[in-house]
C-alpha cells in the first residue's frame, strides 16, 4: 500500500511539473545533434514507456531575466549559488572560455581526482588521458582557474537549438565554490547574450540529494519537456 501511495505521489508531481519545449536545429552540427537529439528521446532505460530526458529535465528558464542581476537575485542568501561564486571569485578565482589542449594535464588531474562522484566510480573514458581534444564548434569550453593559473574545474556547453545544455561539468573538490562560480559564469553570459531560452543539466530525478541541491540553489527546476528536430 505504502508503494501504491508513494508512486500514486510522484505521478502527482509529474503532472505539476512546469512544460518545455526544447527544439533541435540539426542546421546547426547535423550529425551531433540528431545524435543528441536521439539520444534524448529514446525510451528511458528503466521505465520504457517514456522517454530519456523528458520528465524531470534540469533547466534554467533564461527568458525569465533581464539581465544577470536579475538572475542573481533569484539565488542569493549564504550558501546559495550567488554567494557561493562571490566566495570563489574573492579567493581569486576566475572562469573564462578555454582551450582544452591548453590544460591536458589539468584535466587528467580534475577527472582522476576522486574514484567516485555522485555515488558512482568515474567512467573509465574519464580516466584515460586524452592528449588531443577535438573542437566542436557548436560547444563552448569554460574553466575555472585558481590563482596560480592551474584548471581546477572544466564544463562543455553544447548549443542545440533554443537550448544550450552541459555536456561535462566537472572539478577538483574543494570548498571554495569553483563549481557554482562555473555554472553562475555560464548562465549569466547566456542571458546576456540571449542566444537560448534554456540551460540544461541533465535531470533531476534519480540524481542523488547533494547534487539535487547543488541545481536548486543555482536556479535549476525540473520541468517536463517536448522536444521537437528541425
């Protein structure tokens, strides 16, 4: 009875869940994003009757703000994502678009720093060394630099459409709040530039509570989302 309740809850809540709709523009890469697009919209590989990212999706709703202090305001309070990127900006770090190949190195460092993350062992193409990086040109590569220059967290960003969504986002651990000054960094240039309605990272259920959080207090809200190829 208790699982009757609870699944009868949580089809509740999907029913509530605010609506997307996310559109591919294959003019853009037609190959990566109608593999993307796939991808995105194959059956789930636990309940087959929908599909991949569609209930739950992680998104910030740029159209929402003006400008990036509008979106600021909407995260501030200690331990909140504003003051968390004001903390690492005031130790002296500092987010800028990069070229990986730039920080091979670093990057090895960032994706061997920890056997887990998020409850799961690191994929093994995270822990072999890529020693060339090949440049997408419908992504954008951030990173966040300590004050002796070295990489200390890295994301892709992959445009599709009238979205943007993070392919990796990834850093060294610590508690300076290099992660939130990253995805502070990459919202706010989006909403300034107003290229996309959307910013997405992944989903939010299924992933575990400390990540949950870390979206929450970004500004991430789990939507449901239909998606559409052009």
């Amino acid at each position: 009875m208790n699982a009757l309740f609870r699944h009868v809850d949580t089809v509740r809540q999907i029913i509530k869940l605010p609506v997307a709709s996310l559109c591919f523009d294959t003019r853009i890469d037609p190959h990566d994003i109608d593999k993307t697009y796939r991808y995105f919209t194959r059956p789930h590989p636990r309940y087959k009757i929908i599909r991949n990212k569609t209930i739950g999706a992680a998104l910030i709703d740029l159209g929402r703000y003006t400008d990036t202090p509008a979106y600021l305001d909407t995260i501030q309070g200690k331990n909140h994502g504003a003051w968390h990127a004001r903390r690492a900006r005031n130790r002296g770090y500092v987010c800028r678009e990069i070229e990986r190949n730039d920080h091979v190195d670093d990057i090895h460092a960032i994706n061997t720093s920890l056997d887990v993350r998020q409850g799961r062992r690191m994929d093994q193409h995270y822990l072999d060394k890529v020693t060339q990086f090949e440049r997408l040109g419908h992504f954008s590569y951030y990173g966040v630099l300590n004050p002796e220059g070295r990489l200390v967290a890295y994301a892709n960003v992959g445009h599709y459409g009238n979205f943007d969504a993070f392919s990796h986002l990834i850093g060294m651990r610590n508690n300076d709040g290099i992660m939130h000054l990253l995805v502070v960094e990459v919202a706010s240039r989006l909403i300034e530039s107003k290229r996309v309605r959307y910013l997405m990272y992944d989903t939010f259920f299924g992933a575990q509570p400390g990540l949950r959080q870390f979206k929450q207090i970004l500004g991430f809200q789990p939507f449901r989302v239909k998606y559409s190829k052009q």
